[in-house]
C-alpha cells in the first residue's frame, strides 16, 4: 500500500509521511512524549493520529487546558514534526 501511493504525482505525499512511517520513527516519538506526562494510553492515541494542530491534541489528553500551555502543546507538536 505504502509503496502504490508513494508512486502517485504527489497528490497523497502528506498520506505516505503520515501512515508510512517506521517502527523506530515511532519509538522516537514514544520515547519523546513520554517526558511530557502524558498516559500511556494518550501517547499512543497521539502517535496513532500524528497530530497536527492543537485541537488534536485537545480531542485526545484529557483535561487538556488545565494539564499544559499553549506553548506545552506546541512543544508536543514539534515532536511530530520531525
């Protein structure tokens, strides 16, 4: 699958880097997140969804506003811009 839609005129780039992604990619991120005091169950919601904007993230960690910042948040973003 991930090699059909690397082949396509680049219509599905954004899908290939999101859904293509190795398993050390993941424990990259894994292990990143993990200093962020975030739950096992809400890394791997992350790390499933490859969020990409704040209201992600909202729509996963619990309690959200009263956990982080807006820059806390945005330093999570950074993780899955890499």
């Amino acid at each position: 699958m991930c090699q059909i839609l690397k082949n396509e005129s680049g219509k599905f780039t954004d899908l290939v880097k999101k859904f293509c992604k190795s398993d050390t990619y993941k424990l990259e991120i894994y292990d990143a997140l993990k200093s962020k005091q975030l739950t096992e169950f809400e890394i791997i919601q992350l790390i499933n969804i490859s969020p990409s904007h704040i209201i992600d993230l909202a729509l996963v960690i619990e309690e959200v506003e009263e956990r982080y910042t807006e820059d806390e948040l945005n330093d999570i973003l950074e993780i899955f811009k890499k």
